[in-house]
C-alpha cells in the first residue's frame, strides 16, 4: 500500500518492523525446499498478487500495488520475468487504475479461450463509490521479455450493497462463473460475488454471501489475497500471518466452503506478504511479498 487510513498511519511501521523481525527469524531456519527462487527484475518491485497461467506451462501472472500504472507481469516460478503486458491507455477516462490488488486466471467470454482479472479494487480510505475489474486474454509470450506489450481488455464497474470496502482478495471460481471479492480489514471481513461473465463497461452490484471472522490481532489477521484453484475444488486465503485452507464439499457454493473450519498449514512469514496462488495442477501453491527481490515461496497442499 501508498497509503493508509489516518488511525492506521502510526502503527503501519510497528506492523512492518513485526513482520521483518518474524521473518528474518524464520528465514535463519528457512527449509530452503519451501523457495522456489526469487523475482529478478527491479519492475516488481510491490507484487500484490500471483496467478497460475492455463494457457502456457510453468507461467505465473504478477502486478504491483498502487502506484504502479495498468500493466501486469508474466515471470517463471523462479522469479525470472517472461513479459510486461499494458493493459490501460494513458489518460483514458474511467480505465486510470488507482489501487490493484489482486489478479486471478480463469474462463471468460470465449469458452476456448482463458483470462486474466486485475482486481483495482484497493480503497484504504473506503472512499470510493465504485471499484473496477480489468479483463484480458491470456497473452501470447514473445523473445524480449522486459519490452511491454498493450493488450486489449474489458472492464467491470462494480458496487457494493452496503457502501465502499477495502478489499484485496480477487477470485474466480469456474464451477459457478462466478467473482469473488473479500474484504481486508475489521474484526469480521465480509465476502461477495459478481458474475463472471460481463461486457465491456458494464456496472454491476456485488451480492454479499457471508462474513468470516478469522482469531488474532488487527492488523495482523487482516485478508490480503486468496485464491480457486483451477479444479474449483480448493480455496485459500491469505492474512499477513497465516495462511486458512479449505477443501470444497462437492458443488457447495465457495461463500458455504468459507464457513466451516480451516486448515492452517505452515507458513513462512513474509515482510509484507500480499500475494497467494494455486499452481495450476492445484497440488501446490505460491506466496510472494511486496519488496525488490523477494523470495517466492512454494508450499504442497495440506492432506485431506
């Protein structure tokens, strides 16, 4: 984040520096089988979320937090970057992202085809009337990986019912067609869907589903980024300091599978950890922190 709400401003240091210090404890004992490498080019510098290609093998989607203009990142899972890819025109009304949060991979229009999502849908101040959803095709990969390439996309306005949230988790879920948006802070997050098909510039109302309330201290315990894997039958969430996994029971609504109980698996604490995914078999899958040079971790997904 750039910014922050006034009453969080002073403790968002003490947060950091709690975070840096667990995490550089845990890094003196790391398992080195949990990194699968690093992100190599100084343009991720902020990554706030990671999705799994379905259109190209071993490929993940990256972007930067706000302050970052529209563009999003295609790297290997050892952090090399494979391509810069722009998907909002300079100065164009209505498409000047503010605040991206989160990306996910998965059906769209085409049923032949697969998408990428951009979640702008950051409002730390929970100002805003509205927030926007940026769709792609899976992009082609070319020979110079650092050279940007504009891509055509499509895009989403969308409400919440009960006035503006902060949110930074973005979610698909190909079972139903249905987006997920769940909110980051407060004792309780809340949980709300969209369907997953639209056309360009629609304005949709998100539906709430549910509210979940997770144990642990603000700020510590707040949502930061979650994820479907590809199957439909997996769903994580992310806080700076946990990980919550749940296995989906049959076609259960995702909202329903959210309910229940959570596995907590191990987790290497971060510096600032805002991004988690599925690899795409949905056997594993991934976390990296904002920051230059961050390590990627890679974990197996715990046993049923």
């Amino acid at each position: 984040m750039m910014t922050r709400p006034r009453k969080w401003q002073f403790l968002w240091p003490v947060l950091i520096l709690a975070l840096e210090l667990a995490a550089y404890a845990q890094n003196k004992r790391d398992d080195k089988n949990y990194v699968a490498g690093k992100l190599k080019s100084e343009l991720n510098n902020e990554t706030s979320g990671i999705a799994a290609s379905s259109k190209h093998q071993n490929l993940f989607y990256i972007h930067n937090d706000s302050g970052d203009e529209g563009r999003f990142f295609a790297i290997s899972p050892d952090g090399a970057l494979k391509g810069v890819y722009k998907y909002s025109a300079d100065g164009a009304p209505g498409y000047g992202v503010r605040d991206c949060e989160d990306i996910a991979v998965g059906p769209g229009p085409d049923s032949t085809k697969s998408y990428v999502y951009i979640g702008d849908i950051g409002d730390n101040g929970e100002n805003y009337p509205s927030i926007n959803i940026y769709r792609t095709e899976e992009p082609d990969l070319y020979a110079k990986a650092d050279s940007t390439v504009r891509v055509k996309h499509a895009n989403l306005t969308l409400r919440y019912p009960d006035g503006p949230h902060d949110s930074e988790t973005l979610m698909i879920d190909p079972l139903e067609k249905l987006l997920y948006i769940v909110t980051k802070r407060h004792k309780s997050v809340s949980v709300y869907t969209a369907p997953l098909l639209f056309n360009n510039n629609d304005t949709v109302t998100l539906t709430k589903r549910a509210d979940l309330h997770f144990r642990g201290l603000q700020p510590f315990k707040w949502i930061v980024s979650g994820d479907i894997s590809k199957d439909a039958k997996q769903v994580v969430l992310k806080s700076y300091s946990r990980i919550y996994y749940w296995s989906r029971q049959g076609n259960e609504p995702i909202w329903q599978t959210l309910q229940r109980k959570p596995q907590q698996p191990a987790y290497e604490q971060e510096r600032l950890g805002e991004a988690i995914g599925f690899a795409a078999n949905g056997r594993s899958y991934y976390t990296v922190s904002e920051g230059m040079k961050q390590p990627i971790f890679h974990y197996a997904v715990p046993k049923k």
